[in-house]
C-alpha cells in the first residue's frame, strides 16, 4: 500500500506527465527512482510501468449517479423535465458532472432514473456508454431507496454522485483517490446537512451546524468499503424509517464505526447547488455576466 505521500506524487505525476523535482519532494523522489516507480527523462522526472502498477489500485473505476427525484422547489423549470436535464445557458445540469467524469477518463457511469425516466435517453446521443436504472420507489421514499437498486454495483472503487450538481471546477473530479472521502467546503454556519472533522475523520454528520464543512453530493467510496455498504445499506432500509434516509447517513451517521471517511475539500464556487427556480434563475443570470 502507498503511503499518502507516495500516491500524491504519483498521481500528480501521472496527471501532469514530466516534471520538475521541488526541493520539498526532493527525498521522496530520490527513493522512488531507487525503487524504479519513477525515472529520469532529461532533467525531468517521470512515472514508471512500475509506478503505474503501484498506482492502478487506487484507479477510480466507476461512477454512479443519483437522478430519480422530483426537484418540486424548482418547478416550474421541472413540470416536464427532470431536474438534473434542467438548461443553465444551453448546457443541462448533469452535463457538467459528466463531462468532468468523462476528463477523468470515467465512463463506466450507471445513472439511476426515476421522474420523467424516458427523458434521460437523450444523453446517450452525447455519452452512448451510460447505463441506466430506474429507481420507481423514489415517489414514496428518500434516495437510500436508489442505492438499493445498485447493490450489485458496488463492487469497485467507485463515486457516488448527486445529479443536480452545476459542476464550475472539472478538477473536483479526479482519476485517482487515495481512501473514501467526501466533498465539502468550509462555512462558519450552515442549515444544509454538514459534518466536522476530528483526527482526520468525518463526524458529527448531521443538518446545520456551525464551524464546519457543508457537504457537495459527491464522494468517493474504495472497493473494501463499497463492500461495507452493501451490508449496511439494507439493514438500514429494512428499519421502519429507513426508505425515508437520505443514503449518506448510512456511513456517516448510523453505521459510521464501519468506515474512516476524510474530508475533501473544495471551494464554494467549484460547484453550484441548485435547489430552487429563484436560486435557477439567478445562476442563469450570472453566468451570463
């Protein structure tokens, strides 16, 4: 296993290819090169095949992409389109999020479908490897019921993503992660659900909150805990207000002794959230300016 140290290295040169070596990385480099994960070309350094094997385990393989809901606060945008198929200035919301995927070079994407389902086949005109499922339950329940419709897919290192996520930085995706994480940002006080950090870990995940980091809907989940999940998932659900959970509180807050996950951290502006029509219509408005 890589150290956190090494993987950074790694990925950061498997991202950017030949690179100068920084005085900070000077150490690390030379016992690289010694153990052939790295080699010299001119004055630059590079990955190895070897440091390519190193780094294939920790290689995001797939995506999965929660897109049944309704989106009532934003009608009447959504009276016949689903949320996530939603135009922002002639680019629909979930096009962002799978563009950055797709720069991540991700396309083994499942992409759970409920309101308006039919209307997803249009994307296949732009991404033909998407792979839908319908999720009829989420009328009735919370998005842990569309978790329970990819149990089967959690089987590799895999990303679990909100659909309506207006995605402004690509770079909040990535082809590499080193252990399961969550995307948040910094906020002083917050009513949306939100979490702490405490040696490292994410704790005290919960809905408003002050000194803390608001959650994005995206997070990254290894194959070991993927694993885990499959477990937890439907012991969860079969409790009497399980299908009314939002999925996250599995790990995060119900079965979080069976997980360590980290924080990533990210700025506000690298993802916009939007949640109703005003909120719509004032995103529109700004990125026309």
């Amino acid at each position: 296993m890589l150290s956190r140290t090494e993987f950074e290295l790694l990925s950061f040169l498997e991202k950017n290819g030949p690179s100068q070596v920084s005085p900070e990385t000077a150490a690390l480099t030379g016992e690289l090169l010694a153990a052939g994960w790295l080699r010299k070309k001119g004055g630059l350094v590079e990955l190895s095949q070897a440091g390519r094997r190193e780094l294939a385990p920790y290689r995001v393989e797939q995506a999965i992409i929660m897109a049944a809901g309704f989106g009532s606060r934003m009608l009447p945008a959504t009276k016949d389109t689903p949320k996530p198929l939603v135009e922002v200035n002639g680019k629909r919301i979930i096009e962002t999020l799978l563009d950055a995927l797709v720069a991540a070079d991700i396309r083994d994407i499942t992409v759970i479908i409920g309101y308006q389902a039919q209307k997803f086949a249009d994307l296949l005109e732009k991404y033909p490897f998407l792979k839908f499922v319908t999720n009829a339950d989420y009328v009735n329940c919370n998005n842990i019921s569309s978790m329970m419709k990819v149990l089967d897919r959690l089987d590799a290192n895999t990303y679990i993503c909100e659909a309506d996520l207006y995605v402004t930085n690509p770079a909040v995706i990535s082809k590499y992660q080193y252990d399961s994480n969550i995307l948040g940002y910094y906020s002083q006080e917050t009513t949306d659900w939100c979490f702490k950090v405490q040696a490292g870990r994410v704790v005290d995940y919960r809905q408003g909150n002050r000194d803390c980091y608001t959650e994005y809907g995206i997070s990254y989940w290894t194959k070991k805990d993927c694993q885990q999940l499959r477990l937890d998932l439907p012991q969860v659900y079969a409790q009497p207000a399980g299908p009314q959970q939002f999925w996250e509180t599995v790990p995060l807050k119900w079965c979080q002794q069976h997980y360590q996950v980290r924080l990533r951290e990210c700025q506000q502006e690298d993802i916009a959230e939007i949640d109703s029509y005003q909120e719509l219509e004032a995103f529109r408005k700004r990125q026309v300016g």
